[in-house]
C-alpha cells in the first residue's frame, strides 16, 4: 500500500474546498485588513468626514462613529471580522477611540507587509511589536498629566474633544457641561478611590425638539403615555410599584375548550373573568400603590378599574428602564400580584412634561441614585448621532474620573511616543529593531491623517511636528483649523490616556494574530474577496 501510494500527493480536503498558504496567505490577509482600515480613516478627527450607510431595510445611518460603520456594513470576510471585534472591543473598554484603534492595526499590518517582503519573518516581526507595545504602555505613563478630578472645565476638554467632529458639535460646550455634572453624579468614593457606575445614568432621546433643549433630570424620565386617559397625569405623593407581570387573565397551562351553548353561558364566563381582572387590580389598591410601571400588557378592563381608583398605570415598559427605576427607587421589581404588600412600593413623584410626553419620576428615597439625560434633536438622525457621540463622552470623562490621567490630543502623544521608540529601537538588537521602527511609522498614521481629512499637506505637517517635538515641545499636535502646530493640551484638545492605551494594545494584538496566520483552508469560494484593496469592499459585504 505504502509502494502505491509513494510519490502521489495525498488529498484530505473536500470538493471546492481552497487553501491558501505562506506569503500568499499572509498579503491575503493583511489586503482584507487594510481595506476595513481605508473604510473608516476618512472619518478620523474634527474635520474627518462621515457615512452614509443604508441597510436592506432602506434604513438610513448617517454618523462618523467607526464602531457604528463597521456594525452597520455587516462584513463577512473572516479577517475582516477581526478587526471589526478590534472596534468593539475598544468601545467597550474604553467608549471612544474605535477610529484610531482600527486605523492603526492596518497601518502596523501595511508596514509589517514591507518587511516581510525583505524576508524578515513574521515571527521577528511580532516579537518586536509585542517590545514595541510594551514601551509604549510605559512612555504613556511617563507623557501622561495626572489631574484633578474636582477639575471640572478640564474634564469638560476631555468631554469637547470626544465630540469635536461628531454631530453634537455645534452644540459641545453646552451638552459637555451636562455630561461632566451626569458623570460626576453617579461617582463615589471607595476605599479611597473614586468609581463611576454608569448603570445610573440614563440617556433618553426625543426628536422634533432643538438641541439646545436637551437638559439633565434627576431621577428617570420615561417615553411612555398612560394606559387611560382618566388617569391622572401626575403624582406628587406617589407609592410606586414596579410590575413584571401582566395584569390580564392568565392561560392555562393546558389547551382547553369551552363549549357555550347560549348567551347566558357566555355572559358568565365573561363575567368570570371579569372578576379575576378586578381581583387584582383591588390587591394592588389594597397595597396603597397609586402609579404601576409594568414591564408586560395591562388589559383593557384593568385599565378601566385602575382609572376609576385613580391609579396612574402605564405598560410596555422596556426592560432597561424598569431595571434603571429599580436602581433609583431603591426597590424590587414584582413578579407576581398574589405576593404583593404595601413593602414592595417605593415613595416618589411622578409629573408630566408640557406636551404630555414625557413622565418624569423622582425618588423619595435617600438611597436611590440616578440621573438621566434628556437628548433632544430636530430629526430621528440628528437624535441618533447625538446619542452615540454622548455617550462616548460618557465613557471617556467617566474613564478620565476613575483613572485620573490625560493626554495631549491632535496627534501629540502619537508623535512623542514615535519619536521615544526610535531611541528604544536602538538599543534592541536583531531585526525585531525594524519592527520597533515600523510600529513607530505607524503611530505617525493618526497625525498623519488628521492632516489629509483637514486637506492640509500630511508631509509638511509630519515634519513641523517632528521639529517641535525635538526642541522639547512634549505637546505640540495639530490644530487641524488653522494647520498650525501648536501645544494642544492648552488649546483644550485632552484625551484619556486608558483610551490611547487600549488602541494601541487591541491594534498590535490583533495584527500579531493575522501575521502569525500563514494557512487559510476555506471549504467554499476565497475568490470573492481574493482581489485587489479596491476590490476588496464589495466582496465583504
């Protein structure tokens, strides 16, 4: 068997399966990155520009926001993929950043490229970007400015920077004061050091209203009107109760079949069920309740009883909210009315705005703790675009409060830290010292950019900042309105350094993971996104 089979290759893949190996698969992969990477620098920075993304719905997203690009351009191809999870996962660590982060991961792969093509091993070239990432954790502590987190008009920079660029700039001085007071309204002290909890911020949004509208509410504010119109619309001396279940009759566990042979039987089993509505709708009057927020439907006839004892109800509440009321009454949420006491309801006060759209709840309590804020823009994508770029604001002041470290924006940091490990890769022998040099080529990418989305010269603007940087000028970044370098931590363009550092992090992980991939076995079709960079974007889509 062994003589027949000697000098015939052996072939274990199925029908139509493809593999692409060594250098090929390597180019293949890094060309998939890099396109995802082209997808989104366009919208880097201030003057970055935005996307108009539609999807099979018809449904319209305009925003600039890179995580929202990605999500919204449903990618398939498998590498492609990875850096997608590069934009998520900056978003979840650190709220904003997710341009930077995947900007930078198909810079360092572009470069990685080159050096491969020189014939230095993708090992080489991971364990030089893995010393590169490390050193750059440490000169990011050393550039960073520890502030004072009572410094309320620097956290207020940080706020302004994350959203210079974004749909809310217009109105960014105001909406950044609100989101510094919300922060620091879910912020407290533990063991010495100070925690934000952003499960008690909120943010509900309303369109058909200006911006300049938006405000901050102490305690919840609730989109939802009242299940009759002979409720009242307002509480002062609310006892509130939160409801899981529905106040409807209850099926059966079992199919059953009821067969009525004249109105009189009908009548009655109309009436029964009548009268198990109104059995629980007097448990919850007996309780004292007067507002009911519950999380599942209200039945027509509860809804009449409920009005006739003057109980405010409302229904459908979405799941987050009533979690989010729970935290700020200070209460639990019931499941069944068989089980409730008057221990079960929390004090407050429930009003109405002026158009009846709105309700508004406060706690009595001492220990609820919740603020929302109150998003409002002229349309659906204005309010949409507002709310993802305050609550990248959110992130980033929240991060900045609870780790107390700031950067100099404007491509100042990315500068600095180039031109430190360059020094660094002098003293690294062997050719992971190229490595160091091209992840330090990379860093540049993000001034570098800044100036092409400002239509300013990149190269003019990359030597000017190397110059100021030379003489010692730790801060000086690109002020893309005027083109001039100036020094950017006094002009107010501040970020978080946990920002910076999880995009440099997330960037140099996921690249090291596609570099070190030199054998793709596919059981369908690779051609569809085998070809050129420009072709590249139809085929993941």
């Amino acid at each position: 068997m062994s003589n027949q089979l000697r000098g015939r290759p052996m072939i274990i893949l199925g029908e139509g399966a493809q593999r692409v190996r060594d250098r090929d698969a390597q180019s293949y992969n890094i060309r998939a990155a890099r396109a995802v990477a082209n997808a989104v620098r366009s919208t880097l920075g201030p003057k970055g520009m935005d996307k108009m993304l539609v999807d099979n719905m018809g449904d319209v997203t305009i925003t600039n926001d890179g995580v929202t690009i990605l999500k919204e351009m449903n990618i398939e191809h498998p590498t492609a993929e990875m850096v997608v999870e590069v934009a998520q996962t900056q978003e979840d660590e650190a709220g904003d950043g997710t341009t930077t982060a995947v900007a930078l991961t198909g810079e360092l792969l572009k470069n990685a490229e080159e050096l491969l093509e020189q014939d230095i091993h993708a090992t080489a070239i991971i364990r030089g970007y893995n010393l590169a990432n490390e050193k750059v954790k440490e000169e990011l502590e050393v550039v960073s400015n520890t502030i004072d987190v009572e410094d309320l008009s620097l956290l207020q920079k940080v706020a302004e920077t994350s959203m210079t660029g974004k749909g809310t700039e217009v109105h960014k001085v105001m909406l950044a004061k609100m989101v510094v007071e919300a922060v620091k309204k879910v912020s407290y002290e533990d063991e010495g050091e100070i925690c934000v909890d952003l499960d008690f911020l909120n943010i509900e949004t309303q369109s058909g209203e200006s911006t300049l509208e938006s405000e901050l509410f102490n305690g919840a504010v609730i989109d939802k009107e009242a299940t009759h119109d002979n409720m009242p619309s307002e509480m002062k001396d609310a006892n509130i109760l939160l409801l899981m279940e529905a106040i409807e009759i209850k099926e059966t566990e079992v199919d059953a079949k009821i067969n009525i042979t004249d109105a009189t039987q009908l009548r009655h089993v109309l009436d029964q069920e009548e009268e198990e509505i109104r059995n629980q709708v007097q448990k919850i009057i007996d309780s004292g309740a007067n507002v009911i927020f519950c999380q599942k439907a209200i039945d027509e006839v509860a809804r009449h009883y409920l009005a006739k004892a003057g109980i405010l109800a409302v229904r459908r509440m979405k799941k987050s909210d009533m979690h989010f009321l729970k935290h700020l009454l200070d209460t639990t949420i019931v499941s069944d009315i068989d089980d409730l006491s008057s221990d079960d309801l929390s004090k407050g006060k429930v009003s109405r705005d002026d158009d009846d759209k709105l309700f508004y709840v406060e706690s009595a309590n001492q220990d609820g703790f919740g603020v929302t804020l109150l998003l409002r823009g002229s349309t659906e994508h204005v309010v949409d675009e507002l709310e993802r770029s305050v609550g990248d604001a959110i992130d980033v002041v929240s991060q900045t409060v609870t780790d107390g470290q700031v950067l100099a924006g404007g491509g100042a940091v990315e500068i600095e830290i180039a031109s430190r490990l360059r020094s660094y890769a002098e003293s690294v022998s062997g050719r992971e010292q190229l490595a160091i040099e091209a992840f330090a080529n990379s860093l540049e990418l993000i001034p570098r950019v800044l100036a092409e989305n400002a239509g300013l010269d990149p190269i003019d603007v990359l030597v000017d900042l190397r110059a100021a940087h030379e003489e010692g000028n730790q801060k000086a970044g690109l002020n893309v309105f005027t083109g001039n370098v100036v020094n950017t931590f006094d002009a107010g363009v501040i970020e978080p350094t946990h920002a910076k550092r999880q995009a440099v992090s997330s960037a140099t992980e996921a690249s090291n993971l596609i570099l070190k991939i030199d054998d793709i076995i596919a059981a369908g079709d690779l051609g569809k996104s085998s070809g050129d960079m420009g072709e590249m974007m139809p085929g993941m889509m």
